[in-house]
C-alpha cells in the first residue's frame, strides 16, 4: 500500500500516539514525526522548560509553526501532541493532508498512563490548576468533541497494546484505500 499523504495521530497525553507512530512507520515503510520531540530539539528545551521558561502560549506557537513546516512534505506519520487540536489552522491542516487517527482512551487509563510516563521520563507541565485527576477530566471533556471532530477513524486503546492498535490503523487504511480504488 503507498500512501502519498500525512497520517496523523491525534489524542490526549497519555494515549500512546509517541508509541504507536514509530511502529506504523515500520509496518508502512514511512517516516515518523513525534511533534513534541521535534519542538524540543528546536527549542533545545524540554517541554516542561518550554512552560516554566516562556510559558504555555509561546509553546502552542512553536508547535503551531512546527506543524506547519512538516505537513509541507507528504508519506509521513505525525505524532501531534495533545492539544495540537485546539489550533483552528492545525485541525484544518491535519484534515485536509490524510487520514486522521484519534487514539482514544477513557479518564482512568488516561491517568494511570500520564503517572507511569511521567515516573518513567520527564514530567508533563500541568496545563490547569486543577489537581492532576481534576484536570484529566475537564481537558478530556473539552477537548473529546474536538479530538472526535477531526479524526476519521477513533481507537479504543485502553484495553490494547500499542502493536494491536497499529494492525487496526493498517486495517482502517486498507479498507478506505481500497474504497478509493
Ligand atoms: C500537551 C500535550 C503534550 C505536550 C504538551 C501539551 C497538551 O503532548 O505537547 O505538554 O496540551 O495536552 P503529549 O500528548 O505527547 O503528551
């Protein structure tokens, strides 16, 4: 199967976008952009320095231009981060360049996720005052009908590994490959 466009994960931190992109670009012979890592090497911050540093407005803008210049090329798979999204221009860009994933995952395997990531590696800025679960929920109920709006395909991953969820993307892009035909 070639695909000639962009695919693009999309879903709240936690859902396995970053795990699942480098696996679809192996299975498709694509290449693979994790957004938050290309903005950290441009930025030579981490994210969470990015936020203490210059704040959470200048990030969106650096991930809003970091976007921009990579859906000029095409054949890539591009790991947004969680509130990419909430940019008008972002979600008219992601739509109108291929096919839209939106990893899904519910509030509590979100969370479980985010905390085990985040002992893992290096830790997410807060993005509320609310306490850590607080937040999860509210974010997640603003930013679902957003996530679901752009997408065409949405996958359950709570309860599948990040291999399972690339077989159902490859088997999503099949059957709407082969409708195309
Ligand atoms: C954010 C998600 C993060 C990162 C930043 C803001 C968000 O990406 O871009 O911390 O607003 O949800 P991941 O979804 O890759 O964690």
């Amino acid at each position: 199967m070639r695909i000639d466009m962009i695919i693009s994960l999309v879903g709240f931190r936690g859902s396995g976008k970053s795990s699942v992109a480098p696996l679809l670009a192996t299975r498709l012979g694509m290449k693979f952009v994790d957004v938050d890592q290309e903005i950290e090497l441009r930025a030579q911050q981490t994210i969470s320095e990015i936020f203490a540093n210059q704040g959470e407005e200048y990030f969106r803008k650096l991930e809003a231009e970091t976007i921009h210049v990579f859906y000029q090329s095409d054949n890539l798979i591009v790991a947004t981060g969680g509130g990419a999204i909430l940019n008008p221009q972002t979600q008219t860009l992601i739509q109108n360049s291929g096919p839209v994933v939106w990893l899904q995952a519910d509030v509590q395997a979100t969370v479980e996720r985010i905390l085990k990531d985040d002992h893992d590696g290096s830790p997410r800025p807060a993005l509320t005052d609310l306490d850590f679960q607080q937040e999860v929920k509210t974010l997640l109920e603003q930013r679902e009908p957003i996530y679901k709006a752009v997408s065409n395909i949405q996958i359950d991953t709570a309860t599948q590994t990040p291999d399972q969820i690339t077989d159902r993307i490859i088997q999503y892009l099949e059957v709407s490959h082969r409708g195309k035909q």
